[in-house]
C-alpha cells in the first residue's frame, strides 16, 4: 500500500512540473513583457530594458526556466509584472475566494447529485426519472458561463433576490460587524455556487443513476430483499455503499472541471479567485501569475485526484484487506 | 392428511421481452404444495421455470419485465402471499420463508462483513440487538460448519471460497428458523465434493430445526437422496408429482424418463452428471414460443397426432390417494402406446 501511494505521489510530482513547463515555454511563445499591457508600449525603451533585466527577461530562456524552478522549489513563485507584488500575495488573495467557491459548489454538486441519481435509479423510467434526466442534460449541455449568465439576469438583474457580482458588498461589510458581513457573503456567494454546483450535480446525477441501476441488477441486492428488509434500506445501504465506490472516482474527475469552471464562474460573477487572478494576468501578459495559477491548478487537480484514490482503496474492503 | 404450509396454484409468472419478441410464459400454471416438515424435490431442465417458481413465491420478481398473472394463488400458513400489504410481505421474507440462490459468488454483498449481514435479518424479524445478533451470527457460522467462526464473522465474501459462502447464504437464511427454506440449486455452482457436504448440511439443519425444504435442481440424483416427494417441471408447467420412492419406481412422463436415464446411478446419494441431459433429444424451447399441444411432444419418442393439438391436464396416476401422483401426458389415456414403442 504504501509503495502504491510513493508511485502515486511520484506520478502527481510530475504531472505538476509538466504543467508548469507547459505553461512557462507556452507563454514565453506568446510573448509578453512588464513594460506593458499587449503590444502597446507605454514606456520608454530604457526603462523597459531595465525592468527587463530586472525580471531576468533578458538571460536565455533555459536559464529562466532553471532559476524559475529553483525558486519555484524555494517557495518563490516571483514577483507580478502588473500587481508589482509577489505573486504569492496575490494568490494568497485569490486562493481563499476560490477555495469557498469550489467547495460549495463541490458540496451541491455531490449532495444534489447524489440524491437526484439515487431516486431517479429508484424510480427508474417512470416520470420522475425522465423529467430529471431531461433536465439534468439541459443543464449539461449548456456551456456554463451562459448558464452563469442566464441565473445573474434573471436572479441579480430582474428580480433583485442576489447580488450580480463580488465576494461582499464593501460598504456594508465597513459598517457591520463581521458576523453580519459573513451572512453578506453567503448571499454573494449563492449564484456563482449554484451555477458551478448544478453544472456538476447534472454530471453527477447521471453517473450516479448508472452506477445504482448497474447494483440494483446483481444478485445481493435481491438477497437483501429475500431477508424481508425495506426497500428503503435495500437501496440506501445495500445498493448505495456499492454503488458510492465508483462515485469516489468521480470525485476525482470533479477537480479539473471545478478549476475550469471556476474560471469561467469566477469571471461572469467577478468573484476575485484563481480563475478570475488568471484570467486578468492572461488580459496583461503577466506571466508569473499565469504561469503560477497553472501550477495552483495543476496541482489541485493531481492532488484531487490522489486523495480520490486513497478514499477509494480505505472505502472498498476488497482492496483494502488485500493492501493491508 | 396434514395441511400443506405452503399451496402454489395455477401460478402464472410472464416476462414482456423488450425486444418485441412476444411475452415469455417462464411459469405457465403451475400448482403443486409443500407440506410441514417435508422436503420437496423441483425438478428439471434449465429454463423450464424453477427459479421464476421460486421467486415468485416471495415475490421477488422484477416487475417490470416480469409479472405474476391475476388468477395466481399462492398460500403459505393460510395467507395468500400474493394480496398481501408490502409491510406483512416483509414480515415473511427471511423471517417464516427464507430462500438461498443459485450463485453464491454474487449472492452476498461485497461491501460488508457476512457478520453484519447474517445478524440483519435478526435485527430486523427479531428486534436483537447488535450484539446479541452478533453473537447468533457466529453461533449460526459455526453450525453451518465454518471453521474459527469467531473470526470469519469479521470476515468479507471475498475472503472465502464458495462453497463457505454457500454455507454463509444458509446461515443467513437460517438465522430466523424459517419454516421453509427455499434451495435454489444451491450445489450447481460448486465442486462434486462441496456439493456432498452442502447437501448434507442441508440435511442435517433440515432435521434439527423442523423446517421444510424446497430443494430445487436439475439432477435428479440430488433429489433421490433427500427428497419426500418430487415435483418434475418442463417448459413452465408441473408435468409429474409424486413421492420419490413412487417416482423412481413408476415413472410415468417419458420426461421423467429421460431425465432418470441420464442419471448414471439413482441409488447414489449425489450425482455425478451436471447439468446436460444427453438421453433426451433436441432442447428446452423458448418460453416465448411454447409448442403447441403437450409442450413435450417435439422431443416425445411416443408422440402422437394427439399430442400436437391438445394439451394434456395433470391425470391421475391412479396410485395412493387422487392426486398424490398426477401426470401430464396422453399415454396415461392410452397405455398401450408406450407398450407398443418399448
Ligand atoms: N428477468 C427476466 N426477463 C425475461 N425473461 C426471464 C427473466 N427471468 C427468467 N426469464 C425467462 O424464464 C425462463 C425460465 O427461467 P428460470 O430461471 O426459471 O429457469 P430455471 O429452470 O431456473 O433454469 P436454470 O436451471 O438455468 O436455473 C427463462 O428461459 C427466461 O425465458
Ligand atoms: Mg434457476
């Protein structure tokens, strides 16, 4: 078991610097500089020199992508062409903001799925199950920030029951104790939380509906029904723990579409996180942040992935035994 | 004579194919009892309806595609099981009937102990605690014979081989003293020498808890050696009953007959054929395209014009009181066919 998880850590390490290398050679393509923003140049040729070779851009590109790792493995991530701070303080205020959102919307979308894919198994190809399916592809197939979009008109824009955009509303939150601030912030969170969290409670509920239908069919299922138990318990005990072993998978899968749903999320609701921080550095040219948002991202998704497998192994006694 | 326990009439048991390849009639109007006590020998081919029989008893049927026609009578201890509320249904399940499958590798869930899952029906018929179903798990482990069942209570499915978990599936179905336990081929999927000690198991836990048995298989080498009275079925209806030893020695349904001669050695207590019945030509035909007349003629040595146009009603064989053998085959109006043939 533990040589499995070294292997796997291992793996996760690797695919974390690939992305980064992506990233870093990808935007080095693209060209870029802190004197300014796009192609205009809005600084004299001598200071840009100077700021140039201040942020190493002058050295060759391998030995900027030697001393970027090194300081990478440092805790540096540098400094931001465009927020003149390092780039770690401008993570460590994005970071909280994604986490709240990601982790909302992770809670709607594996307890909504969850129960949605439960019942519709229960009720399989009667009406319920075909009205949610149908819904639940709706929602699949609509990209996102549209969705995102739709729910900010509607809800924020001509009903007035949410904010239409940020963390908080700073005026008030000035005024009020935090307490308050902190049911201001719930409030500002709700939209963005639903659209990412319904988007994938839609995903969720269809696999899930599978995975429990694939369960109710074998033939411990009709054994617990011959010991005269409930069919409330034969499906929420008996089938459930069977069929929640593949839902931890897909909890794994959920980390790279919450990051790049974040980042659309984040940006149709201003809501000032990792995608939104990734999104304004790509409008600058502002390849540390960039560059460190991908690793941040890289890094959630691998480590998201990794924890997946792990809950899985501890989860299913038929691996769990084996390794022990 | 005592009353039955348990009273299948005219049971009618249909699948709707998806496919629309017609309704499949699996279980076609079969009746027959099982008294106190007693050990009941189904027998016949695969696919000619025994595991349908069986689940419809306890209602276990998947609806849909499946569904048990109204007119269906089945009564166990004077309730007929098929009006009764969800509620009393459950209160029977695993508690007064308790049923044991085919295929033990798959019968068990995998995610719990079989610890947890021999004390459920405890907990649940019986209202024991946790732990007093605990301690009746590993007593019922170490009477089905289990060795170390103090340790193998913690135990998952995996972790065993199958003919242990066949001896778990009867400790689970034997956990409420059921009055009739329902054996659904429960050595097919086992080794010769499993199939020996399963049965004999079987045997023992039969005497020593008073309960009747249902023992459904294909061989009727199995049925030889412990069962009262047999039940043959072909193509989802009863083609003969009648008790062992009058079976073995008047057997009246040229089924039967085939059937007996591909067993080797009757006298034995387990056969060693499995499965394929080579004496009997051709093979069981589809349940959604019964033939018409005796469903057997097709493959009857004796058949007659009779046998394609008219279905044969269960006869009287004449033996011991009316009904106690009763078979499905024109010969029983004209014996001196079957003389004529020999
Ligand atoms: N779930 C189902 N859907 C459709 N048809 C079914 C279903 N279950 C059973 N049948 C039909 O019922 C017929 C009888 O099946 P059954 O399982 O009772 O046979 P069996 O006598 O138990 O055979 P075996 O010895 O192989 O267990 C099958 O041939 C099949 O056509
Ligand atoms: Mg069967």
């Amino acid at each position: 078991m533990s040589a499995w998880i070294v292997r796997r850590l291992a793996a996760a390490i690797a695919i974390v610097l690939a992305a980064v290398t992506l990233t870093f050679f990808l935007l080095h393509l693209a060209g870029g500089s802190p004197c300014g923003q796009r192609d205009v140049q809005s600084v004299a040729p001598e200071v840009c020199a100077r700021l140039r070779a201040q942020f190493g851009l002058d050295r060759p590109i391998w030995e900027q992508y030697g001393k970027y790792l090194w300081a990478v493995l440092h805790g540096d991530l540098g400094q931001s062409f465009w927020q003149r701070r390092p780039v770690i303080a401008a993570l460590g205020d994005a970071m909280p903001n994604t986490l709240v959102l990601a982790g909302t919307a992770l809670l709607i979308d594996f307890t909504l799925g969850l129960a949605l894919g439960v019942y519709q198994a229960a009720r399989a190809r009667r009406f319920g199950d075909i009205a949610l399916g149908n819904a639940a592809l709706f929602v699949n197939s609509m990209p996102t920030f549209w969705l995102g979009l739709v729910l900010l008109l509607v809800f924020g824009q001509w009903l007035h029951l949410v904010p239409v955009g940020g963390t908080h509303d700073p005026v008030l939150c000035a005024r009020l104790d935090s307490l308050h601030c902190v049911g201001d912030r719930l409030w500002h969170l709700a939209l963005p939380a639903l659209t990412l969290g319904l988007v994938g409670a839609a995903a969720t509920a269809r696999y899930q509906r599978a995975a429990m239908l694939e369960v109710i069919a074998q033939d411990f299922v009709r054994t617990a029904r011959a010991k005269g138990l409930r069919e409330r318990r034969v499906l929420l005990v008996h089938a459930l723990r069977n069929a929640l072993l593949p839902s931890i998978t897909l909890f794994g899968l959920a980390f790279p579409f919450l990051v790049t749903g974040a980042v659309l999320v984040e940006w149709v609701f201003a809501w000032p996180g990792m995608g939104w921080l990734a999104v304004m550095a790509i409008g600058q040219r502002d390849y540390p942040v960039v560059t460190a948002t991908a690793l941040v991202a890289s890094g959630m998704v691998t480590v998201g992935n990794l924890l997946a497998d792990v809950v899985y192994a501890a989860a299913d006694p038929r691996i769990r035994v084996r390794g022990a | 004579m005592t009353e039955p326990l348990l009273r299948v009439r005219d049971l009618k048991t249909y699948f709707v194919t998806e496919h629309g390849s017609g309704t499949a009639r699996a279980v076609d109007g079969v009746s027959f009892e099982v008294y106190p006590g007693e050990t009941l020998g189904l027998v016949g081919e695969s696919g000619c309806g025994k595991t349908v029989t069986s689940l419809s008893i306890l209602r276990l049927i998947p609806e849909p595609p499946g569904h048990i026609r109204p007119g269906s009578f089945i009564e166990f201890e004077g309730r007929n099981l098929l009006t009764l509320a969800p509620r009393e249904l459950r209160a029977i399940r695993g508690n007064r009937i308790a049923m044991i499958f085919q295929e033990p590798m798959t019968s068990l869930n995998p995610v719990f102990t079989v610890g947890d899952q021999i004390a459920e029906a405890a907990i649940v018929h019986q209202g024991l605690s946790r732990r007093r179903a605990r301690a009746r798990a590993v007593e019922m482990l170490k009477l089905v014979g289990i060795p170390d069942p103090a340790e193998r209570v913690d135990h998952y499915p995996h972790q065993m081989s199958g003919g242990m978990r066949q001896r778990v599936m009867i400790a689970m179905a034997l956990v409420c003293h059921p009055k009739l336990l329902i054996a659904d081929e429960p050595t097919t999927a086992l080794d010769v020498t499993i199939q020996a000690q399963i049965l004999e198991l079987l045997d023992r836990l039969q005497r020593d808890l008073g309960m009747a048995v249902m023992l459904i298989t294909h061989d009727l080498g199995v049925v030889a050696g412990t069962a009262d009275r047999v039940v043959v079925m072909y193509a989802g209806e009863v083609v003969e009953q009648a008790a062992t030893g009058e079976l073995f020695a008047r057997p009246l349904h040229p089924y039967t007959e085939g059937l007996m001669a591909s067993v080797p050695r009757i006298d034995t207590r387990v056969s060693q054929v499995r499965g394929r019945l080579h004496s009997i030509p051709g093979q069981v035909p589809a349940a959604t395209a019964w033939p018409a007349g005796c469903r057997f003629h097709p493959r009857c040595p004796y058949a007659w014009d009779r046998c394609r146009q008219e279905a044969p009603p269960p006869l009287d064989a004449g033996a011991g009181e009316p009904g106690a053998h009763t078979v499905r085959c024109w010969l029983l109006t004209e014996p001196q066919r079957r003389s004529a043939r020999a």
